[in-house]
DNA sequence: CTAATAGTGTCTATTAGACAGTATGTT
DNA sequence: AACATACTGTCTAATAGACACTATTAG
C-alpha cells in the first residue's frame, strides 16, 4: 500500500467508486390541519390533522400512494434536496422542516440500495392556493390505537387507506419510535412506517415545543389554537388550563374574530420567547 | 419512454446508476461513565461520562480523532453496520443504540460524497475488560457553557482535545439541534457537531426515558444512579427528590454494597415496566 | 331568548423543591 | 469518636386538573 505525505496527495489517488455505492432519498410528511364546516352557524368548522400523499404514476408500486420526495443529488446536502421537493410539491418556501429518521433496510426499494432520510415539514394549509403539484393531495389523520396494535386511516374524501403498525419493544428502555407494519395495502415503500413515526413524532413534541404555531395563520383565535393542539395530542384538553400555559406564548392583537353564532374572539399572535 | 406492463418488468430493465450515487457511513457516539478514584477512603469515586474515540492513522484526517464508524455495506443495512463496528470496536454485542441524526453536507468528507447516520450507544464500561480495538481510548467529556457557546472538553488523562459549538436559532419554535462548529482544531470530519448533538439526546432523553440503566452494571446502588443522572444533566439532585422519581423504577435486591467508611447502601436492580 | 363559544376565578390534587434529621459503616 | 454517605419525614412552593361561573354574539 503506498504511503503519502500530505491529505491533498492522498485525496488526487483516491478511488471513490472502491465500494459500491448507493442512493439517498428525502421523503417529507408534509402536515397541515384543515378544516371541515359543520352545518351549524353556531358551532366551530371541525379540525383535522392532514398529510400530503402522491399518487406515484411509474413503477415501482404504481399506483399507490407515497410520501413527497426525491433522490438526493450527488453536490446536493440533503437540506436543500428537501426544501427542493418542498418547493415543488407546494411551491411554498421557508417552512418548517426537521429531520425525522433515515431509514436503511437493504430491500425497502425493489430498484435498488436506497437510503431514505424522512422529514417532517408543517405549514398552515390556507398559504397553498391551488398550488399543489399534481397527484398531490391531503389526507385527514385519523389514528385509532386498538388493544396491540395501532390503525392509520387516511381519508381524502374520495380514497380511503389504511394500515396498521405495531410499536416494536425491543427494549423496554428505548424510547425511540420503531414500528413494524401488520398491514399495508395502499402505501408505496416503507412508507407506512415513516407515517406513524412521524405522528408520533409531533405528537410528542408539541407538548414541549412551540410546533404548533407553523401550523396556524399570523393570527389565530386561542380556540382553534386549542383545537390543533387537540387533534394532534388526539384528546380534548381542559379551557382554563390551555390558556395558563399558552398564554405566556402568545399576544394579544387589536383584531377580534367575529361571525360565528356567539361571543367574538380575540386574535392572538405567536411571541417568541426572549433569549 | 418504454412503458412497461408490470413491475417485474419494469426492474429488470432498470439501471441503478443513471444516477451518480454515493456512500454511506455509520458513527457512534459509545459513551460510558467512569469512575476516578479520590483519595479519601469515606468518599465515593468521582464520576465522568465517557465517549469513545478513535485515533485516525490514514488520511483523510490523519492523526485527528474521531467517532468510531465506517461504511455500510451495499448488502448490509444500517443498523447491521452499526452492530459490526460496535462488535469490532469494543467486543460487545447487545448493546443500547439509538439513531442520533443524519449528516449530509456535501463536502463533510474531503474525498468524495459521504452521508454519515450517526448513532448514540450507552454501555457498562466494566463490562469492557482490556477488549478495546487498537487505536481506540475512552476521553471525559466536560461541557462548558459559556455566554454564547458551548465549550467541550475531551480529557483521555494523557490528551485533551477541546471544541467550540454553538446552537443555531434558525427558528425559536424548532428544537432541532442544529451546532454550527466555532473552533475545532482535534476531531475529523464534522464530528464536533455530532458529538454535541449526542450530548443534547442523553441529556434531554435520560430525563424522560430509562436510558440511564444502560450505564450501570445489573446491581447498583441509588447513589452510584444519582451520580450518574449528576453528571449527564450537569447538576446536582436532591436526594429525596431523586428517590422519590426512581423508586419505583428500581426494586431492592437482597444484597448490600459495604466498604465506604460509611453505612452501606442497599443494591438495586431495574425493574421493567409492565404494559 | 337560545345555543354556542370566549374567557375567568377558584378550589383541590398532585408533583417538585428544600431542609433537617436519623442511621450506620470504616478508620 | 468522626466523617461520609444512606435514607426518611415533612413542610412549602409550584403546577396541573376540575368545575362553575360570567360574557357576548347571530339568528
């Protein structure tokens, strides 16, 4: 083996194609909460948690549905291959994304050795004004946890699919989110598994963060703050208590919200936290 | 374009390399707690976390250190890879990991396009006994706070290596560890960050979770415990505080710890929640 | 007036923080 | 005896949960 003595030496012989190498992709759970009108002008429009689906047209598994993504190209970090395909699925900038968890298995893509880094981008759905891609469309959330395992229905008001996953307990001590599909029919990839990790993910966090306000307009009243709050956590939560921790998160603004069959609302805006 | 009737098909013709690809790697981050003996025979020994790193003999980085880790295989997935460098590089299997982050810059490595998947593994450092891999050397980690960054301190007894880091406030609602590397002159690749990301997870995860048990052999006592969840949250606990949160995460055994010019304490063992 | 949400006051229960005190080994 | 840790009791402060009440609008 030849020695060398200096990095930019060593670096002019080097071989990157000695290994055989493989592909990335960045698959994005795009999030949003929408809302559904009652018919009843005094009730608030009932919430939902949605998540942006693509229906692939090519193989492999045409036909069904699959996260937002696309391959990571080679002088590109997996940042801007993000926010690319961010860009190009909702033609939005400057959103909230993070990295969710990358997935390795050998066989999760039947073309070859692809590994996925998944992300978790939220957005106030009511910034996209039909400028969603093509065979792009949302998805209601609806999780129903059943004695051992946990059911994912996504609705879109036309289709309906499912699946069904198992949180492994490997170690009683770990906590992070691995689950195993039971049953899948609709979802391209591993992708069902990258949903319920997702959920999970946000379920948790916006307990001890401040996730939540990417997913509400500049002003919102703290009744439909309470009710995002309510479906992603996927349980009602207590008026007075709501509004003792939320209050010192957000401010009041001169705008009040008026039109519904009862008391006007003020609007509130996000105030971030000084450092 | 060729349209194909099935997805067996449309994978037999499928060429992997139309586009340029890339390599994947695995880090670990293996920390452990040690134990420095003080010379007071009443008192208990002083305790460190650990991390586990390796000297690098070839280029690039040449004499730097940096995380265990190494390539993943085209046929291997990444948790495989990451058992294998584990067992390679302390003999142990079985052992606590959890995925930390994926970094993907382009130019993290000088030789062609690597993303690394790093990785966060706890262990019983006794359990290690002279089965360490050739270049490798245990260093206490000391982080700094400053006013504006985070010093860490890496301390084998025969080297100390030293970083600057701070946090990007890309997005106060984020909670995304993201470092940005302020001086760094000791470890390879990216490694300052990743080690600074790692020591966020333990810190805000053995709060929540039961990770700590990794670090402590089968019998402990809840002193030895408390010192452990002192030196990762870089506090001091009260004592009747911390009893009262682990009491019922432990069970007492029969046997007792004596030999401190102290009364001796009882020896516990975790104790699995039940489902 | 009524149904519905907006918003507040207050009591209670639970949890976290603090401190003081007792117990028991080794030298 | 003295020191250092082991372990517990209890008071207090802070936080979370629960419920009841008042306010205000469109129809």
């Amino acid at each position: 083996m030849k020695t060398y003595k200096s990095e930019a030496e060593f670096l002019k012989d080097y071989d990157p194609n000695q290994f055989e190498r493989l592909s990335l992709t960045t698959d994005i759970l795009i999030f949003s909460v929408s809302s559904e009108e009652v018919n009843n002008y005094r009730k608030l429009s009932e919430k939902f948690l949605s998540v942006l689906l693509v229906k692939r047209k090519d193989y492999p598994f045409k036909d069904k549905w699959c996260l937002p993504g696309g391959f990571v190209g080679i002088k590109e970090s997996i940042e801007e291959a993000t926010k690319r395909v961010l860009k190009n699925e909702t033609n939005l900038e400057n959103i909230y994304v993070e990295q969710l968890y990358t997935f390795g298995e050998v066989d999760r893509d039947p073309r070859m050795r692809v590994i996925s880094t998944s992300h978790v981008a939220l957005i106030d759905k009511n910034l996209i004004k039909g400028n969603l891609s093509n065979n792009a469309k949302w998805f209601h959330v609806v999780p129903k946890q059943h004695k051992d395992y946990l059911e994912i229905i996504l609705d879109s008001g036309e289709e309906v699919l499912s699946f069904k996953v198992q949180k492994k307990i490997s170690d009683s001590m770990n906590s992070d989110y691995r689950y195993e599909v039971l049953e899948n029919n609709d979802l391209a990839f591993d992708h069902a598994k990258v949903i319920a990790s997702g959920l999970e993910r946000i379920k948790n966090k916006i307990e001890y963060t401040d996730i939540a306000f990417h997913l509400v307009p500049e002003e919102f009243t703290l009744g439909e703050l309470q009710q995002i709050y309510e479906v992603v956590l996927g349980k009602e939560l207590l008026d007075p208590a709501f509004r003792r921790i939320i209050k010192e998160k957000v401010e009041k603004t001169k705008h009040v919200q008026t039109g519904g069959g009862h008391r006007p609302s003020a609007l509130f805006r996000y105030k971030k936290k000084e450092l």
